[in-house]
C-alpha cells in the first residue's frame, strides 16, 4: 500500500488519480500515523507555503513517522512543495524548519523571470535513477512553483532543468525521490514516472 500524506496543503486527490491512471494499485489518502506507518511507500506532495505545510505536518504527528520510515529505506516520494520540504531550511518568509532528509535550502527562484514558474520544461539526467526508467532525456514536465531546493550536495540531483538558473528538477538520496514539477499533471511521462516509483515500492516489499 502507498500513502499519499495529508497535511491539507492541496492536490492530493489528482495525485491519487494520477497513480490510479498509472496502473499503481492500493493507493490510500491518509493523515493516521498507524497507516503511515504500515505503509509500504509514502507520497507527500503539496502545494502552498512552506511555512505552513511544516507547521501542519508536526501538528499532525506525521512528521516524526516520515522522517524515520525514510530511515527504515521505505520509499518515499516528494512531489513540489513535498521535494522543498526535504530541505534542512525553508527560506520563504522567513526561516522555517525542512525535514532534513536532503540537506540544503529552499530557496525563491532568482528575479529576472516571471514568478510563479508556471508551465513545461525539458529535465536532463546527470546520473541514472529508477524513478526516470523508460523515459528519455530532454522530456518535457510541468511545473508550477516559486521557489526550489537546492541541496548542499548536488550528487543527489538526478533531474535538472533551467529557469532564469540551472536548478534541480528530481533528487534522490537513499530510498527519497522527490520531484519539482507535478508528474501527475504532465501527459503520459509523468504517468509514467507515478508507474516507476510504484514499481520500485513493490519490489521492495518483495525482498
């Protein structure tokens, strides 16, 4: 089973259909820390303030359950506003705790460009990852956000594209995929990467 966290910051039910469209089976929207934490993958997705969206999850109770299923190597996958909260640091109207998973910062696109990033963008793959399996470089997604993680080690970076700078579309490190853009709303490929993410969830769950 995948959960799809609920911290009320928006979209999870598209998210929800998204991997329904994708052929990924017993998928649950859930804010119960007893499914979180029986959950064989965890989606957190989002869209809104960081602030906000940090605030939510520790009054919640899930994010203690997050950070220590991601420890456990539970496959995780962050979607927007949920790869900007992977951060150590959210500097989005001040300073505000990330769950550290990525070290680094989230920080607003430079000026020079229209804020929000609004619409499809081509990412490149500096290394391999499973989570692109099957879909070739320089694929358009979609994105629609102000600010962007950028992590202290850019080793992590398995996506990258450009918006007025150079900035990480996907990152993993350990069994946490997250992505900047919105896979659910980017045509078959983004379907196609809901697809990768469940199949790395189940052949976990069957070593």
């Amino acid at each position: 089973m995948i959960a799809i966290v609920d911290y009320k910051m928006g979209n999870l039910r598209s998210v929800q259909k998204g991997f329904e469209h994708a052929g990924v089976a017993d998928i649950v929207v859930t804010d119960d820390p007893a499914v979180l934490s029986a959950a064989d993958g965890i989606v957190l997705p989002g869209v809104g303030a960081f602030r906000d969206a940090s605030a939510n999850l520790k009054a919640s109770g899930l994010w203690d359950i997050i950070v220590s299923r991601v420890d456990d190597g539970v496959p995780f996958l962050g979607i927007c506003l949920g790869m900007q909260l992977l951060a150590t640091v959210g500097l989005e109207d001040g300073e505000w705790e990330g769950l550290g998973i990525v070290p680094g910062s989230c920080e607003r696109l430079p000026g020079g460009v229209k804020i929000p990033h609004i619409g499809w963008n081509t990412v490149e793959y500096p290394r391999e990852s499973r989570l692109f399996d099957g879909i070739a470089p320089e694929t358009a997604f979609y994105f629609v956000h102000s600010y962007r993680l950028r992590p202290d080690d850019a080793s992590c970076i398995i996506g990258r594209t450009e918006y007025g700078v150079p900035f990480a579309a996907a990152v993993e490190s350990g069994s946490a995929y997250a992505v900047q853009f919105h896979p659910e709303k980017s045509s078959t490929t983004g379907l196609k990467l809901l697809a990768n993410f469940g199949s790395i969830v189940t052949e976990r769950g069957t070593r």
